[in-house]
C-alpha cells in the first residue's frame, strides 16, 4: 500500500516538473473583470532599486481576486515595469502578464 502510494508520488512530481510555468499558461475569462481598485502607492522599502508594481485582478479558476501592489527589485537601474493587463479578445478577456523593459 504504501509502495502504491509512493509510486504515485513520484508520478505526479515528475508530471509537475515538466510542466509549463503558471505565468506561461494563457488565461481566458469569459466575462469582465471588476473594476480596478486604486490605493495610494507607499513609500519604498529601503533605497535601491526598487519600483512599485500595481495591483490587479487575477483569475483563480472560478472567480477574479484581487492581488495587492508591491514592491519589488528592478533587474538593473532605470529598469521600468510594464504591468500586466486583460485584453479584450473574441472569446473573452485575455491576460496579458507584466514584464520589465
């Protein structure tokens, strides 16, 4: 029983392993998502390198949740972030995620 168990184990692991990043994955709603939710934005952390990503609207699978700004490291300086965004499309709204430029 516990072999069985085990053997499963390894299975899903390595089903896991191979599979695409969650941010790769093309998400598509179809339906609005709710209205944006505007906070004012924090002071930084500590100096350094540091820029504000907005929050925004995620889909979990059955409903939009929403998911905070925050702060994060810019990859080198004067790096800017574009963030991530729904797009309109035929079938529904399409995410498009956020990237550094």
């Amino acid at each position: 029983m516990m072999r069985c168990r085990m053997s499963g184990l390894i299975a899903a692991t390595a089903l896991l392993s191979g599979a695409a990043p969650v941010h790769a994955a093309r998400i598509v709603v179809g339906f609005g998502r709710p209205v944006t939710i505007v906070a004012p934005v924090p002071a930084p952390p500590a100096a350094g390198y540091y820029v504000w990503t907005p929050g925004y609207w995620n889909w979990n699978g059955s409903r939009y949740v929403w998911v905070p700004g925050v702060y994060v490291t810019a990859p080198h300086p004067g790096a800017s972030w574009i963030p991530g965004h729904w797009v309109a499309g035929p079938r529904g709204a399409v995410w498009v995620g956020g990237h550094w430029r």
